[in-house]
C-alpha cells in the first residue's frame, strides 16, 4: 500500500545528474551481472509498435510503446465508497490529514489520521469498525504513523518514526509486536514496502558534502526480514546531484538541477521494484531478490528546450504572485536562477506504483505548461495495458477492478474515495 499520488506524503514519487543520458547501469545490483542483460536490451527494438522481449542471464527485458496504443482503463464517474463526507457526530469520519490507505479480504478499507495518529477501520459500508494505536511512545503507539501495508489474514503493518519502525496489528485491532530495523533508521523510509512474506523492503539516502552538481547521492535500497534484520541490500542507486548557485546560498537553499529526476522503489505482494526517472524502466524482482523483469518503454522526445524552461519559471513566478509580491524573497529568486543546472531530458516519470494484482503502474512526468499525463499500466509479465482515465483523487492503491485514494475539498479537508476500475477497453489516445 502506498501512499496518495500526487499528494505532497507519496510514496513514489517525488533527483539526477545535471547533463547528458544516464545508462540504466546506474542501478548498481550486487547480486547479478548486468552487462550482457543491458547489451541485449539496448539492441532489442525499442520503438516497435508491439512489445519486444529479450531474456539474458534469466532476466526478461519487455520493451513496448504505450504512446501509440490507444487502450484506456476506466474508473467509474461517481466513488463506489466514500468515507468522511457526512454530517454526523461520529469524529471518526472526519480525517486531519491521511497518511495511509490499504483494502482489506473484504473490502473493508484502513486508513491512517495524522493528528490522532490512529489507523482506523471501516466496513464496505463505509461504517467505521475499530481504531488501533494512538500516539505516545509505548507498545502499539505511534510517533508519527505514515503508510500502511495489508498482509495475509489482514495483518497490518504500520510504518512509524523516527526511528523508522513498524507497528504489526490484526484486523480487529489487537496489537501484536513492533518491528525495529537493524540497524537503525533515524529516518523514514521514503519509498519501498512490506512483501507478503513480511521482508519489508526500506530505503535510506547517503548524502554527500556540497558536491557543487557534480556526485550524486545516493539510494540504498534494502530488504530486513520479519523481525527487522538487514538481510540484503537489494541495490544502491546513484540517485541525484545537489549544489549551490551564488543567489541560493545567500538564501541557504540547496538546489537539484531543474528537471532533474529521482530514483525511487515500491513492495508489495512478492515484487520490489526499483527505477531512476532518467531512464523508461523500471527493474522488478522477486520475493528472493532476484532480478527477473525490466519492463521498458518508448516515448515521445524528451529534450528541453530554453522554451521549456522559459514557460516553468514565469509559472514558478506568477503563482508566487509575481517579483513584487510579498510572498517573493530570496529562497524563490535562487529557485528561479538562471545560474541553476538544467537537466537535458525531462523525467521519464515522477512516481510508479506496484498494484495489488501485480500489475505496475507509472505516472508520466508532467512537462511544463502541459496537462497531467495519464498513468500507464504494465501487466505481470511486462507487456503495455493501458493508460488510466484522470480519476479525480490523490492515488494511494490500485487493484485489479479499484482505485483506491484521497479526496480533498476546496478547504483542504480530506475523504477517503474508492472507485471501481475497468479492464482495458480502446479509447482515444
């Protein structure tokens, strides 16, 4: 279970060299030889009209052009479930902000309240059933609860920080045991999640001194069995590169290249999937951590140009109410520099997401001055399936026939929303 896209707490989403493609063997993976898996796949036709598969060293490479397909998926126009919009006195309808989602065997649905700091549980109805934890420091409490994960028998994995823990609970909300990484993560895990099996899959981030846009940090992707001992590192990906202009360390403001893209990991079910935004793939393994499929696709140009840069910052700048604004100050003047880096390609994407029917699915990267581009779904086996009709909600879960996600008002006050999906259907483009 992952939590809302395009909301500001997702899981996927949301870093890359300032200058020239990056190979995808910026995925350093300790465990398997890539070089003749990377030369097969950069031979294989990257822009066919079908997909093309390729297999070295037991790794599968599926290559597609979802740009030139026409087929859509299709969520209903009204939510089959709603949580959190009536009138009433019962408060646990009403959300501060919800920071996790997950659906249950049947249908019930758990949600996650930040100030509260209680998971709640609502029947298929919509009716709430149990709340479990609350904040404080003692056994099956919260510090700041963040995302949630639905394992087998409906067991819950809470994640907690700092340091990054989780919190396991039933269904009916007995508590049962809390999991601490070793070794300790003073930070939460930004991306990443709880397989079936109970490995949970975590990320942390090694930073480096002022590189001045030169080395990236970068993402180390691990996995720590049921009871939260490192087992393996799953990867370490060269992730972004930071630096200072003149302007923005007068504001004390560290920079990314502007476009640059990030590297980010999902869990869920028996997959782990990893990828960097510089390159059209994502890397997916197993519930052992082997490597086995790369799924990658074709798209349209990428490049910037000046005009693309051009339309980003008097965007930046007008919704700041303008230079002579007084919401205006140095911080955003660095942002704006035209001494900052500027990436040569845009992002492939800004977030992806495993579904819990094991489908993958990606959010295009939103250029400038453009409108959102509609997330694209992957079967299991890497093949294209379709892209998704705008469904008007933050995403945090999708399933084989539902979206589940938040709903926010013009107030900012949020609902949890549940949308039944269609199966692939042709469309317009």
């Amino acid at each position: 279970m992952s939590h809302p896209h395009p909301l500001s707490n997702c899981r996927t989403g949301h870093r890359d060299r300032p200058r020239g493609p990056v190979s995808t063997c910026h995925l350093l993976l300790p465990a398997v030889a890539l070089a003749a898996i990377l030369t097969a796949a950069c031979d294989s036709a990257a822009r066919s009209p079908g997909p093309a598969t390729t297999v070295s060293g037991g790794v599968q490479v599926v290559t597609s052009d979802p740009f030139s397909s026409d087929a859509i998926c299709r969520a209903d126009p009204e939510p089959m479930l709603t949580i959190g919009d009536e009138s009433g006195n019962d408060e646990n309808l009403w959300f501060s902000t919800i920071r996790g989602l997950g659906l249950l065997s049947d249908g019930s649905v758990a949600a996650i309240d930040r100030s509260s700091e209680e998971i709640r549980v609502f029947g298929p109805d919509g009716r709430h059933l149990v709340s479990m934890g609350r904040a404080g420091e003692g056994p099956g409490e919260f510090r700041s609860a963040w995302l949630l994960w639905v394992l087998p028998g409906d067991t819950l994995w809470v994640g907690d920080y700092r340091p990054w823990r989780y919190n396991v609970f039933t269904r009916d909300g007995q508590f049962v045991r809390a999991v601490q990484m070793t070794p300790v993560y003073p930070n939460p895990s930004r991306a990443g999640g709880v397989l079936r099996n109970g490995i949970s899959v975590n990320t942390s981030t090694t930073y480096l001194a002022r590189s001045n846009f030169t080395v990236p940090d970068t993402l180390v992707v691990e996995a720590h069995d049921t009871n939260g001992q490192l087992v393996a590192t799953v990867a370490r990906v060269p992730n972004r590169v930071e630096g200072m202009t003149a302007k923005s360390e007068l504001a004390n403001l560290t920079l990314t290249p502007l476009f640059s893209a990030s590297a980010t990991a999902d869990a869920i079910g028996s997959t782990v999937a990893i990828g960097h935004g510089r390159d059209p793939e994502v890397r997916l393994f197993d519930a052992e951590l082997r490597l086995r499929r790369i799924v990658r696709w074709s798209e349209p140009s990428r490049h910037v140009t000046s005009a693309d840069v051009n339309t980003w910052r008097d965007s930046y700048v007008a919704s700041r109410g303008g230079r002579d604004s007084g919401q205006w100050g140095p911080l955003h003047e660095a942002t704006v520099d035209i001494d900052r880096p500027v990436a040569d390609v845009f992002p492939a994407f800004s977030s992806f997401m495993l579904g819990t029917d094991g489908r993958l699915w990606v959010a295009p990267y939103r250029r400038p001055g453009q409108e959102p581009r509609r997330w694209m779904a992957f079967e299991p086996d890497g093949t294209f399936s379709c892209h998704l009709e705008r469904v008007p909600m933050g995403i945090s879960e999708i399933g084989a026939d539902y979206v589940l996600g938040v709903q926010s008002d013009e107030l900012g006050v949020q609902t949890v929303a549940m949308y039944r999906l269609g199966r692939p259907e042709p469309g317009s483009p």
